[in-house]
C-alpha cells in the first residue's frame, strides 16, 4: 500500500515536471463516475460527475477538454476549496493557523485506491497547502454494486502549534448540467418531512440547521437534486444525498458564474470553529449520495440497498411488531394498568409491549413532562415492584418487554438538576430557556457519557430479558454553553461538535456490549434520524403525527432516504378514521401499536389480529424488498406503493384514497406495477378485507408480470373503499 502511494508520488512528480499532462482519478460505481483531475499545478477538481464511461481511459480526453481558464475558474471545481489565498467562492477549507495567517491552498501529494472486499474500495487523496504543513485527506469509500459513494474529509494539524478551523465540510462537489432542480424538507413537530421543489438560482441555497441537539426538526439534511430538468420516479438525472451527522449541519448549491453548480455539505461551522493541537486529526462526517439516471425511484432503491447491508443496525435482520401504552395511557398507569395491557398486545397477536414515558423518578415523579428527567429510578408509587416485575409478568403474558428512555435531558425540577447542574448544558450568566421543560445534558463531558451510558447499562444489568429500548430526544441546545469545556479550557465553540461526538461514544460502548438489542431512535419524532445514528438504531420513529392521511406523504418523503425496515408506523388514536385505514397506512413500514386493545370492538379485534398474520407473511417482502411508488399523492387523488420480493415471487401493493371529492370512481384508473417479472405469472389477492365487506377483486385471474406492469390493474379504490392492500404471488 505504502509502495502504491509512493509510486504515486513520483508519477505526480514527473508528470508535472515533464509533460505537464493533467491527469484524472476515477472513482466509479457500476453505473456512475466522479472523475478528479489533476491540473498542472497540482490542484485537485472535479472534470465530470454522471453516468460511467466503458473506457475509463476516455476520462483523459474529457479532463483536457475543460476550458474552466478566466483568472478564478481554475478553482470553482476545487475537490476541497480552500480560503484566503485565490477562492473568491464558498470555501469547504477555512483554517486560521499557528501564526494567525488566515490563507490557505491544497496541492495533491498522492492517492490511492484499496479495495476492502468485492464490493468495497476506498479511495483516499492527500492534499498538502504548500506554505502551512497542515494536511487533508479526502476519502472516496465506493460500494460498488448499490452506486453509493461515502465521502469525508480528514484534517491533520502539522503545524508547530494550535490551529483553528473554522470551516471543516466533508465533501465538496461540483456539476455540470442546464438547471439544477432541489427537491428538501422544511418542518416542525408532527409536520416532518414537508417538501418544497426549488430551482437553484444564482447565489447560495443553504439546507441548515442550528439546533444542537434534535437537529433536523425543522429541516433534515435529505435532498435530492436534479439536473437538467426535475427528475421524476422513473425518469431523470438525480443525486440524492444526505449528511450522516446527528448535530447541526450546512449544505450549501452554490451556482457559479459558468451556471455550474458547487455543492458543500458538512457540519455547520456556525458557532464551531474548532481547534487543533498539534498532530491532531479532524475526521468529518461522511456525506453519502446516490446518482441515477433512471429517475427518483432508482436512485432511492440504492440507498435502501446501501443502508440495509452496509448502515442500518441489524438491516437485513428482522424487527419486532410492538403495543406502546404512550397514547393509550400517556402519564397515567401503575402497575395492574400496565399488566392488563400485556394481555392486550398478546391478544392482538403483536411481539412486544412497549413501556413509554412516565415510569421513574421518584422525590419529582415523572407525572408529567415538567419533572423527573434524569432521575431513572422506577417510581415506586406506580411500580412498586419495579421494571423486573414487569417484564415477569409481561414473559408469563407471551409476549417481550421494552422501554422508553430519555438519557441526554434533563427537567430542572429533578434530583440529577441539584446534584449536577454543572452537567447541564446553560447559560450560567442567563435565564434558562426550556424546550418542553427540560435541558440537554452536556454529552461533551465524559462524566456525562458514563452517566448515560450507565441508564441503559443499569437498565439491561437488572433485567437482562429486556427485549427493546425507545430513545427519546425532545428538546433542542438553548444556551449552548458547556461547564466542562470552560474547566477544560477548551473553546466553548467545540460544544455543538463535541456533543455528538460524545453521544457517538456512548453509543458505541452500549452497541459493544449490547451488539444486538433493537433500539428505536425517536426525537419527538423524526427530529433526528441520520446515517450516523442508525448505525447504532434498528429504527426510528417517524413522527408523533400518527393520522394515517398525514403519515401517507410522510412515509412517501422519508421512504425516499430510509428503506421500510427502520421506518416505525403505529396504528394510534390519533385520528378517529377507521382501523383499516390506519392499519393498511402502517403497514407500509415497521408496525406497531398505539392503542387500548380492549376498547376495540369485535370487528376491529379480528381485523387487527388478521392483519397482523397478513403482516408477518409479507413483512420479509416490505422489509428486504425493493420498493418502487406507484402513484403520487402530492399528484394525484392516490397513493400507491409497492414491494416486491427479491426473487420476485411475491409483492404486495398499498394503495390510498388521499382525496374525497365526487365522481372519484371515474378518474381512478389503472395503476401498472413494478419490479415484477414480465415472464412470470401471478395471482392478485385483496388482504386486509374488513369483516363483513367483500373485496371487489377477483382472485382467480391469472395475470403475466408483462400484463401487470403495461396495463396494470385498477385497486377500486373508493369512497367505500379508500385503502386497499393487494397481495400478489406468483402463481408456479
Ligand atoms: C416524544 C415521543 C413520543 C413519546 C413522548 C413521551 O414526544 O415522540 O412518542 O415517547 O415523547 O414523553
């Protein structure tokens, strides 16, 4: 490896000093390519980014060709623009170094490409600035067959003394087409995943987020883009990307004066510079994307692929359907309540019961969200004989015991709060400010990470036969000030950073010692899904907004970044519209529930228990197979989605009513499937019938795959029927 680079060098040393010849870097895909160049001087940028060459030599050609030649040009494709020397654009490199010197250049050193297995190379680029000693790799990890690139950036201080970063992205890219088109999120709790389509304009377009803790509740860092015009499901140019860092992030389009666009993804630099101490090295979170030319739905379905094998805790493995009480009790229970809800969940056919919110703390009882968090000791009013007890009871019930937990917050009104308000995250010269009546913990200080690792370590010490953990994070870093970085005397500026590097490290020591546990990532909601975090989460949890016509565009949104598996749908009371509805709607992801079993009527008891046995012949399809979105409901007066089996042999197809108004019948036609195959031959059948109606599809019909995917066929979706779920399988 050591030689290879070496070689490397010395042919970068005489290119330049003899022919002058720019040369290229692949880094290819199966279908797709980024292709660096070398320029004379050294600098590394971006010739191409798009669908692959057969002939890779042909890169060559393509590199020579660009006319990229007025005085600043030469540095828009930069693969890592630095600042203060010639940029005059957004920087992805700011450092203020040893001797206060704020300029900065990158030259090529070498590269190298390993491969890691099959499927796996990584290709790493070294860049050195010619004046300051400071280094940064750039890192190119490929999965070869699912087209996901996984990019970072490493920053090394060579220097003799500290050096400050003050802007530090992990990835840097520039394209090359007519129009850019943004497709991102904006929202709010119970309002996640609202998307806008933007075309960028010249200026920056920024995707942020300034929240600390539970980052993306108003805005996650999901986008895809695409060029030349707006990619549709199956049709277009498309990259979709996202950045894996559970903290405050900046994505920036920047259009230049070619019309190109320059893309920086990262953390946020806002409030973080960050210092360096001599030899000490910056890894930045990776920034992943996809890109196809077949449209939206391709390009999602290599995500899903990536995650599941190569991110997603336990992605290809299986996932536990659940009872939670949270809405079915909130606060409110004790002990017997609780037990004869364990009987429900069996009842209903599920694997698990879920204790949410509500169970500890004991001198400020956790009665309501204004006290107890941090105190996680079982209340002994409502559980006199503790969490143990429970999971007995829950055992000789058949079914397996979970819990909520919310260990990085705290409520001022709590025994932690008096004993440790120096591991509170505050303002000590300010008023506290409060986000439901509560604070973060400070997950900077080590104390602090032993602490919350000790709630779950405690937790499953005493009850080993805790089957499932729901980790909560409700509140965002007000006054972002951290005790322990002031008697460290660190700069407060690395708290946002060091927050999540710690909470990081926490959840790596309770993942070495608990690799398998299932665990759900819940942030009032989706506040916080990423793919740093879901190397250390089963799941998460989409929204509190359950109301199954809200969840059909959620689910859609998110489903374009995150595979069914990790996405967590209860069936709740949230909404008064009937149980199939909102079972057929959950039942496109990992399902749950949310209610009191025994206020179901008979009907709605034998619809959820047959639901359930529908759910557990088809969920290894929704879960492992490849999904494609038939109708859009932001388009259309339906929704339609799909799952089909690896083998193909079997798929099952969702399909929603999203919009009521007369004469509906006569507009909805027939919908063609996907993914199937033309050759084979496959009976359709309606589940999820209700009792007492009758399912208006015929059973018997053989169709071709070819017949279903050109002429397709109509749900009959109805004012009477306004969700109807089709089972289909190939008929051998
Ligand atoms: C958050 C979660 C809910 C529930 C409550 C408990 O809002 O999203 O599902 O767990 O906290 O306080």
């Amino acid at each position: 490896m050591k030689q290879l680079v070496l070689l490397v060098s010395i042919w970068i040393g005489f290119n330049q000093l003899f022919a002058q010849i720019p040369t290229t870097i692949p880094i290819e895909t199966s279908q797709n390519a980024l292709v660096l160049h070398i320029d004379k001087d050294n600098r590394v940028g971006v010739a191409y980014f798009g669908k692959k060459l057969r002939q890779n030599s042909e890169y060559e050609i393509l590199a020579k060709s660009l006319k990229y030649n007025d005085n600043n040009a030469g540095i828009y494709n930069s693969i890592y623009t630095p600042s203060g020397s010639w940029n005059l654009v957004e920087p992805a490199l700011e450092i203020l170094h040893a001797d206060g010197n704020t300029s900065s250049d990158l030259k090529l050193v070498s590269y190298s490409t390993q491969k890691i297995d099959e499927n796996v190379s990584q290709t790493n680029i070294l860049l050195r600035d010619p004046v300051y000693a400071t280094e940064v790799t750039l890192s190119f990890k490929v999965y070869f067959k699912e087209n996901v690139i996984e990019q970072w950036s490493s920053i090394k201080n060579q220097e003799k003394s500290g050096i400050l970063l003050k802007k530090y992205a992990s990835a840097n890219l520039y394209f090359v087409a007519k129009d850019f088109y943004l497709h991102h999120y904006h929202g709010s709790w119970a309002k996640e995943m609202k998307p806008e389509d933007t075309k960028l304009t010249a200026g920056i377009k920024t995707l942020d987020s300034k929240l600390g803790t539970r980052a993306n509740l108003y805005q996650p860092p999901t986008f895809m883009l695409s060029f030349d015009r707006q990619a549709t499901e199956d049709e277009g140019k498309v990259l979709l990307g996202t950045l894996a860092w559970s903290g405050n992030f900046k994505i920036d389009f920047e259009k230049d004066s070619y019309d190109n666009l320059r893309l920086l993804a990262g953390i946020n630099p806002h409030a973080s510079e960050y210092s360096l101490t001599p030899n000490e090295e910056f890894r930045t979170p990776s920034f992943i994307y996809t890109y196809s030319e077949n449209g939206q739905g391709e390009a999602s379905r290599n995500m899903h692929d990536w995650a599941r094998k190569y991110r997603i805790l336990d992605g290809e493995g299986n996932r536990l359907t659940l009872l939670n009480n949270w809405e079915a009790t909130y606060f409110d229970f004790d002990e017997n309540k609780l037990t004869s809800l364990f009987k429900g969940a069996k009842d209903l056919g599920v694997d698990m019961f879920l204790l949410d919110d509500g169970w500890f703390a004991n001198k400020y009882p956790r009665n309501g969200d204004t006290a107890g968090l941090g105190d996680w000791q079982e209340n002994k009013k409502k559980l006199p004989n503790g969490i143990g007890y429970l999971v007995k009871e829950a055992t000789k019930a058949g079914v397996k015991f979970g819990i909520w937990v919310e260990p990085e917050m705290v409520n001022p009104k709590s025994e932690l709060y008096e004993k440790h308000l120096d591991w509170v995250i505050r303002e000590p010269n300010r008023p506290e400010v409060y986000f439901r009546n509560q604070l973060p913990l400070d997950l900077a200080n080590p104390e602090v990470q032993d602490f919350v690792f000790g709630v779950l370590d405690d937790l499953f010490t005493k009850n080993p036969e805790l089957a499932f953990i729901k980790w909560d994070c409700n509140a965002v870093t007000y006054n972002a000030h951290s005790m322990y970085l002031e008697r460290i005397k660190k700069p407060q500026t690395h708290l946002y950073v060091d927050y999540v590097k710690g909470l990081y490290s926490v959840l790596k020591r309770i993942r070495a010692k608990y690799p398998k546990i299932p665990m759900m990532l819940c942030s009032g909601g989706g506040g916080r899904v990423d793919y740093e975090a879901l190397k250390y989460f089963t799941e998460f949890w989409v929204s509190d907004n359950t109301d199954p016509m809200e969840r059909i565009f959620m689910q859609w949104e998110y489903s374009y970044y995150y595979p069914a598996i990790a996405q967590c749908n209860h069936i709740t009371d949230w909404s008064k519209v009937g149980i199939k509805f909102r079972t057929d709607v959950a039942m496109m992801g990992k399902m749950g529930y949310d209610i009191v079993v025994n206020k179901l009527d008979e009907k709605e008891l034998l619809f959820s228990q047959n639901a359930l046995k529908n759910y557990a012949n088809l969920k290894q399809t929704i879960w492992h197979g490849d999904m494609y979105r038939l109708v859009n409901p932001f388009e259309n007066q339906m929704a339609s989605v799909q799952f089909v089996s690896n083998k193909k042999d079997q798929a099952v197809m969702f399909n929603y009513l999203v919009d009521n108004r007369y004469d509906l019948n006569s507009l909805l036609s027939n919908t063609k499937l996907k993914g199937l195959d033309a050759s084979k031959k496959y009976k359709i059948k309606e589940i999820n019938v209700y009792p007492g109606t009758k399912s208006s599809i015929n059973e018997e019909t053989i169709y071709s795959g070819e017949y279903l995917m050109t002429i397709g066929i109509n749900p009959n979706l109805s004012h009477r029927r306004t969700s109807v779920v089709l089972e289909i399988n190939e008929v051998k």
